[in-house]
C-alpha cells in the first residue's frame, strides 16, 4: 500500500462501504412551459404558413430578431405589474448589463427600426413569428412560452395602414381556417378614450403623463374596461369604484372613480351603435370639449371608410369602443381580433372563445431610442390560442403528424438494399425511413410502425428478394379492418397487404398512399 493510500480513512475489516444515493434530475418541464410534439408544431407549422402567405401578399418582409434584448430596451409595458421585473425573465449578463428574453415582437422592432433607420425603407413592413416570455402566472390554458405572429408598419402615419392591418387579420383568420362569422376584428380609438378621461379630469392635456398616483389610476381604468367581457357591465362598475370581490374571495382593488366619472366610462363603453357611422357620431357627444377625442373620432371615420370601400362589412370589422387594450405603450387606433362562437369552460358552462389576436398604434415606441417620432402600427396573433380553437372545432385531426413509410429491416445482412429502397422513395418525395431498432422479429416491428403512425410499411423477406418483389402493407386500412371485420375469411379478402415487383416500389407505394389522400 502506498503512503497516500495509508493516509486515507480505511473502512473497518469486514464492513461494507456505505452506498452513496445519486440524487437525479426530476424528469419534467419547468411549471408554466410545456413539450409540443409532432402533432401539434406540424399543425402549427402549417397554420402559420397560411398566415404568413397572407402577409406576404400583402407587400411585408419576414424579419427574425434575438430572443434576448437589454431591458431598456424592452421598456416596462406589460399589465401585469405585480410580477417581479415587470413580468420579464430578465438577469444582469457578465457585463454588468440587465437583459431579458422578449416579452413580445413589438418592442424587438421598434429596436431593429431604430438601429437600422437609415438602410430599412421608409415605411418598413415586416412580419415575424417566434415565442416570446413572459413571466405572469401559469394556468389552464395560460403559458410562460407561447408563439406570436406579428405583422407591423413602421413609418406611416396615415390611418391607412391601421385600416390595412385590420383587414389583413381578416383575411389571415380566414385562410387559416376561421369561417367568416366565427370571427369579429373590434377597431377603436385610444385617443377616444383619452377624451373620455379629459371629461373626467383623469388626464390634461397639457400634461399627459401626470403624476404617478393619476397614471395609475388611469391603467386601472383600462384594465377595468378590458375586463369586459370577462365580468360584464356591473363588474366593471366595481372595478372603476371600490374595487371588485371574486367567487373565491379575493378582492381586487378598483379606481376609486366618482358615480357620475363611473357613468360617462360606462357610456363610452356602450357608444356602440348600428354601423360605424352612428357609433361614431355617439363619440363625439362624449368626448365633446376635448381636441384629441375628436381627433380620435376623426380617425375611426377614416378608418370606417377605407373598410367600407374595400367590402370589409361590420361581419367582419366593426368599430368598438370597449375595446382598450391593456398595453400601455399604444397611442391611437387599436384593435381586438375574437372568435365568436361557443366553447365549453372547465365547468361544462359555455362561453365565447374570445381573443386570438390585438394590436395598434404606438407611435411612440421608436422614438424611445432615437428622441424622433416615428409612426408605427401593426397587431399580433396568439399562435397557441388560435390553434387550440381551431382543433376544437375538430378543424386540426389528431393525427395530423402522419408517419413515414417505414422498411422493415428482416435480415441484417440486406441493410444496403433497405437503405437503397428507402434512398428511391425519399428521391421520389415520399417521406421514408428503415427501421433501425435492431433486426428480425417482424411483429415488434410492425408495432413501431404503428406507433409512428406509419401509413405503410415495406415488407422484403427471403422468400419476397428471390422472387424479385415486396410486401406493402396498407396499416391506414389495416387499422380500420381490424374494428370492423370479426372473422379471418373477411379480412383475407380486403387488399390489406400486396405484393409489388420491387422495381415499382415507388409507384405502388404512391397509388396506396393516394387512396388515403396522402401525397408521395
């Protein structure tokens, strides 16, 4: 024995070294996060692929940004105030500098249009997809990672464009799947509702900001108002009073309005009348006396019009002045995109599905950077929220992700004839793989093909190569014959599984495939 090995701590004679336990990992995703399988990205994938072509046609750019920004950058725009940062996942960098991982795809741009000012075209239009954080509290339905898919202009003051987003998320939810009455784009203006809070004393003109106590108040009077269709007409009459108490007991403090400051909001929110021209004519009684909620109003007209002349009905696109918005940094024109028909709740009680999309004006988001004011308008899409609702109309099959032809590897030794099979129908277009869990037991198998949800698996065992063919088996038609057919007679008679010379594997493996209204 070596002296190091003498200076070591010996076990007693005849005693067993204690066992240290390997404490490892739990096996789960991060509360709030979530896994998506192939199912569900394959029908997201396409999904966005029908939106962005929308987008596309109407003259915007892809743009990708980081996934990371400095927190200045980011600004401090989100509702939900409560939460640590700001509702950010933020950290200080070896640099000593405060970054996060985005929130949204708005503050991004505005941080691309200023940092690149003088190469983008003015205006700039661009369209992005990607997640986005945010760190709030997780729920059913409610997630710290979702997708978004933007569509902005950057450059234009005209209420045009904020007509043209409108009618492009029109557009967009219907080549995406949604029938032209399940939906409704709601335009309003935040100029409007500014002055509505002019009348009520909660905002002067000549000072905007305000101080801290009267800015508060006026975010939580627009939270109120967006609890709308949340709590109904009387819940958010509580919410501009003392405050609001839940089912649960919680109490959530309100603005502290006055009756008669309660009534004209509570008007404001109710000016909707049949046709945007009426509707509007109702705003200007209420915001009567105030230079920018007739400037407001002004806009809303235009907006009105441009829709009307391109054949965008209230079917489609209407003026509602209930909707606000809860982000902070819009300052005109926004606008709320809702599913209209019924869902179930986690009750059984029905509901309205409810908003898969927003957005608006921010004209003041670019100037942040560059001291210079630079109009900006665009909305977004809540990836995740719109797929959900569409596979609850049953619009989104389970099975969308649909296998690949598999080739069963029978015999180790005929491995480069597998592979270049598979090679034939890949350079066909036909997706294929071979089975590379190890060789032989057919059964075992065949039962992953099942699980992959392969339509077709690929059959060549001795007796098939001597005799120059392969077995395709059709396991779309096996699966529904082996529900249907109760005896061995009637399902030996249905052309489950054929024979094919080998050299028109491709052309067989297209025809069985066609029959399910599957491309190869």
């Amino acid at each position: 024995m070596s002296e190091e090995q003498q200076a070591q701590p010996q076990p007693a004679p005849g005693k067993k070294k204690k066992k240290v336990k390997v404490r490892r990992p739990k096996a789960e995703a991060p509360r709030g996060f979530r896994d998506s399988f192939a199912a569900e990205v394959l029908a997201r994938r396409e999904m966005l692929g029908k939106i962005t072509e929308v987008y596309h046609r109407y003259g915007f750019d892809p743009l990708e940004t980081s996934a990371i920004e400095y927190v200045e950058s980011l600004g401090k725009f989100l509702p939900d105030v409560d939460r640590p940062m700001g509702g950010i996942f933020g950290w200080q960098d070896d640099d000593e500098q405060w970054v996060a991982l985005r929130y949204d795809l708005t503050a991004p741009l505005a941080r691309v249009a200023a940092q690149y000012r003088n190469d983008l075209p003015n205006p700039y239009r661009r369209y992005a997809v990607g997640p986005v954080w945010r760190n709030e509290k997780p729920g059913p339905g409610r997630f710290r990672e979702f997708y978004q898919c933007d569509a902005d202009t950057v450059g234009s003051p005209s209420v045009a464009a904020d007509a043209e987003i409108c009618a492009m998320l029109s557009d967009a939810l219907e080549a995406a799947g949604v029938a032209r009455g399940d939906y409704l784009v709601r335009v309003n203006n935040r100029k409007v509702l500014n002055g509505v809070l002019e009348r009520i004393k909660l905002l002067d003109p000549a000072d905007p900001e305000g101080d801290a106590v009267q800015l508060e108040t006026r975010m939580t009077v627009l939270r109120a108002i967006d609890k709308l269709d949340k709590f109904g007409t009387e819940g958010v009459r509580l919410l501009l009073g003392a405050g609001r108490k839940d089912e649960s007991g919680d109490f959530t403090k309100g603005a502290g309005l006055s009756d008669e400051q309660i009534a004209i909001v509570i008007g404001f929110m109710e000016a909707e009348r049949a046709g945007a021209a009426a509707t509007c004519a109702e705003l200007k009684g209420l915001t009567q006396g105030s230079m920018v909620g007739a400037e407001g109003v002004a806009e809303l007209e235009q907006i009105g019009e441009m829709l009307e002349a391109q054949g965008y009905g209230a079917d489609r696109i209407k003026i509602d002045p209930s909707v606000v918005r809860g982000l902070g940094y819009y300052t005109g024109p926004v606008y709320e995109a809702e599913l209209t028909f019924e869902i179930l709740d986690e009750k059984g009680r029905p509901r309205q599905f409810g908003s898969v999309s927003g957005g608006g004006r921010y004209d003041d988001l670019v100037k942040r950077f560059t001291g210079q004011a630079v109009p900006a308008t665009g909305a977004s899409i809540g990836v995740d929220r719109l797929l959900a609702a569409l596979k609850m109309r049953g619009q989104i099959r389970e099975d969308a992700a649909q296998g690949p032809v598999v080739i069963l590897a029978l015999d180790r030794e005929q491995m480069p004839r597998y592979q270049r099979y598979c090679a034939e129908l890949r350079n066909a277009g036909i997706r294929a793989e071979v089975y590379l869990g190890g060789a032989g037991n057919m059964a075992k198998q065949v039962k992953y093909a099942d699980k992959r949800q392969s339509p077709i698996a690929v059959i060549e065992g001795e007796l098939e190569r001597e005799q120059g063919i392969v077995q395709l088996k059709d396991l779309i038609l096996g699966a529904k014959l082996a529900q249907e057919i109760e005896s061995n007679e009637e399902w030996k008679a249905q052309p489950a599984q054929i024979s094919v010379k080998a050299e028109d594997l491709v052309a067989e493996t297209r025809k069985m495939l066609a029959r399910h209204g599957l491309q190869g």
